[in-house]
C-alpha cells in the first residue's frame, strides 16, 4: 500500500536569526524567525510525512509551547518524524520539495540538504527532490518578508508491516 502527504511551512525573515534551510546554514544577512531553528524545508518534510498517515502534523507533535523545542534542529524532528513513520510501518518511497525564496541564491547548498535529508530518513539522496524558485519580486516572498516550502512525499508500507 502507498500513501501520499503534502506539507507546506513558511517563516518570516528577519535580522539577528541564522538561516537554516535543509539542515544548512546559509550567509545572509537575515534568517528565518521561529520557535526551533525555523527550517522551513526540513518541516514542510515533516508535515508532508505525518500528513501521508494521517499523524496531525509538526505544531502537534512538537508544540513552540513547549520548551524541550527552542531552537531545535530541525533535522531531529524529522528524525523523530522518520521514526515514527518506520513504527507505523512504512517507508520513504521519495520527496519531492520546493523552496521559495526571493534571496539568497540556494543553489549551491542543494545538495548538501539532500545529503542531510536523506541521511536522516535512511534513503538514498537520490530519491530526495530538492528544487528552489523566486516569485519575481511578487508576495511576501518576492519582498524578501519570508521564505516558504512545500514538499510531497509518497510512503509505501513495508512488507510484513
């Protein structure tokens, strides 16, 4: 049996925060603001893994209530998430993902989170997809206010699970 997920985050831009997309730290002059290290990559992930099986998704199952989260690599929910997923009984078949950003040029760190997200979900790098655009200039994105992701994952049950 397959199961599909979606999952999209977005987080706000601002100065004095690092900027950590796909477990990479990123030189720019600003970073995104949240309760854990806020990659947006890494939990639209999540949201896309717990969303294929129907498991709520990332504010459930690690509240910005709660303090054990602040500042969190991301990577470690995922890890948490990947767990999960492997206990219920399935597998990552592969992701698919899209990070939206008018600034800085991602390009160059791509493959450094497909590494870092592949080896957290024990798959292969290449079945993680890893693609990022502008809006030319337009949204909140287009006026360098955020950055946002949205990620598709396909799950298949293990055998036996």
């Amino acid at each position: 049996m397959f199961r599909v997920g979606i999952g999209y985050d977005v987080h706000a831009l601002e100065p004095g925060y690092d900027l950590i997309i796909g477990g990479v730290k990123i030189p720019h002059e600003m970073g995104l603001k949240g309760h854990s290290d806020a990659d947006v990559l890494v939990h639209a992930i999540c949201d896309a893994l717990l969303g294929a099986l129907s498991l709520g998704d990332i504010g459930q199952h690690f509240p910005d209530t709660d303090p054990q989260f602040k500042g969190i690599s991301s990577l470690k929910l995922l890890s948490r998430v990947s767990k999960l997923i492997r206990e219920k009984g399935y597998t990552v078949v592969n992701v698919d993902s899209v990070i939206v950003a008018q600034r800085p040029k991602l390009v160059p760190f791509i493959n450094k989170m497909r590494e870092n997200i592949s080896s957290v979900l024990a798959i292969l790098p290449s079945q993680v997809s890893i693609k990022a655009t502008t809006t030319e200039e337009l949204g909140f994105e287009g006026r360098e206010e955020g950055i946002s992701a949205q990620a598709v994952v396909l799950l298949e049950q293990i055998q036996g699970g």
